[in-house]
C-alpha cells in the first residue's frame, strides 16, 4: 500500500470525513456499542465522501474499535472456537 502521507497530497483539497467513535451504553446490561458516526465539518446538505484521508480516518476508527472489542469480550474469538450455550435439541 503506497505511503498515507502520499496518497492525500494527491488531494490537497480533500474534504476530509472524519470517523467520530462514541461509546453507547446498551440497556439492561446488555453491554457497550461503539457508535461511528461520520463528519465533513460542513453542514447537513453537504453529503460525505471518501478520498484518501477519509478512508484513512475510517479504517482507523475501525481499526481502534476492533482492538478494543478484541481486548474486551470472549465473542472475539471464531465461531468455531466457541462452544454454544444453547441446548441440544431433543
């Protein structure tokens, strides 16, 4: 993958989408959302885009949320690494 610092000199006027993460409190103890929400800086009307700095911004969110959930929770692990806690059927 080319150099990051190069891909968005490309696009000098890049409006760049930031990749804003917000941890939600799920209802009944059901555990911790991470919420990405995306943002130009520019108003409503103004829709996102994705150049290269955009994408970088998102992958790193995704990236962060990844390590945490990992760091977090026993469900990182593989499906088939997993036992079921549902009962067999008769």
């Amino acid at each position: 993958m080319p150099d990051a610092s190069l891909l968005t000199s490309l696009f000098p006027d890049e409006v760049v989408t930031r990749a804003l993460v917000r941890d939600v409190e799920l209802p009944d103890g059901a555990g911790t959302m991470a919420l990405i929400t995306l943002d130009n800086g520019r108003d409503h009307t103004r829709p996102n885009t994705f150049g290269p700095a955009g994408l970088l911004a998102l992958r790193e969110a995704l990236d962060a949320v990844t390590a945490r959930a990992g760091a977090r929770s026993p469900r990182s692990a593989s499906p088939a690494s997993r036992s079921s806690s549902r009962p067999a059927p008769t």
